[in-house]
C-alpha cells in the first residue's frame, strides 16, 4: 500500500507543469544586452520591416490556426559588433503590440538573438509585424532579421518562413 502512495505522489509531483518565463517579453534580458551609444560614432543607420504571423486562416476565413513565431535577429558580419536600437510589435491593423526594447543593444560577429511570441500569444493576428531599427559600422553588412512560423498538431507539423526587408 505505501508503495501505491510513494507511486502517486511522484506521478503528481512529475506531472505538474510548471509554468515557464517568456525570456523574449523580460526587459531584464535585454537590458543585459544594453551599450550605451555615442552622437559622434559614424554609424549607418537603418530600419527594417519584417511580417510575422501569430495566426493563419485554415479551411475559410472563418477559422484560424495559431502559429508559434521566432523572429531571429543575426549579425552577419564576422568582424563587427552591430547594435539594434529598436524591436516593436505591431497587429494586424497597425496598432503597436508592445516594445521588446527601445534602447540600443549589441549582437556580437555571427551572433544572433530571437524573440518568441508564444502559440498562445495571438495579439498580432493574421498580419502581424516588426519594425526593427539599427545601426552599423561603415562597410558593415546589414543585420538579417528573419521569421520562422511552426506549428504542430497531433501528426500534423507546420511551418514556412519569411525575410525582413530594409525600408530606410
């Protein structure tokens, strides 16, 4: 019998799902990223749009299937140190979501960094996006920021990706 208790018990404690911190939406995390930026550095700027989606439509327009989505942010360089000054959130009608960070941050040669937006998280909806704005050395090349979109039900799997596109 007292085995049957010790059983349930460690079934009930291994059973628990312990809820986990979203690192992407902690501004601790990023603020541990944070470089402090002078006037007078000589650095490009730029600013780069990128679709996400938070949600696809399935069968009609009626019905949507929730995506889980991974904005990949990369230094492509395998010199420089790069910096990202912002990463901002926008819905599907435009309207801003929320500010990952609004401050400069360092990526490292070939380093790259990710926000994830949760399966669960559907504010942005179908037409979800990001702006992102940056800064680079002269002669640098661009960051890459990229959109992977996975979902997987039962046997199904999903996913697709999409590329940001610089817009100054």
């Amino acid at each position: 019998m007292k085995f049957h208790y010790l059983l349930f018990i460690i079934l009930l404690v291994f059973s628990c799902e312990t809820k986990k911190e979203n690192t992407s939406l902690n501004p601790e995390n990023w603020s541990k990223r944070a470089v402090k930026l002078k006037a007078s550095d000589s650095l490009e700027y730029g600013k780069s749009y990128l679709s996400i989606y938070s949600q696809i439509y399935s069968l009609t327009e009626h019905t949507k299937h929730n995506l889980t989505s991974m904005v990949s942010m990369r230094n492509t360089s395998d010199k420089d140190t790069i910096y990202l000054l912002r990463a901002e959130y926008y819905d599907t009608h435009g309207k801003s979501v929320r500010k990952y960070f609004d401050f400069p941050i360092f990526l490292a040669p070939m380093e790259t960094t990710e926000i994830v937006i949760d399966e669960i998280d559907v504010s942005g909806g179908t037409g979800s996006n990001f702006i992102f704005e940056w800064k680079t050395p002269n002669n640098c090349p661009e960051p890459l920021f990229e959109g992977v979109m996975t979902s997987t039900m039962g046997q199904q799997g999903l996913s697709f990706t999409t590329l940001a596109k610089r817009i100054e």
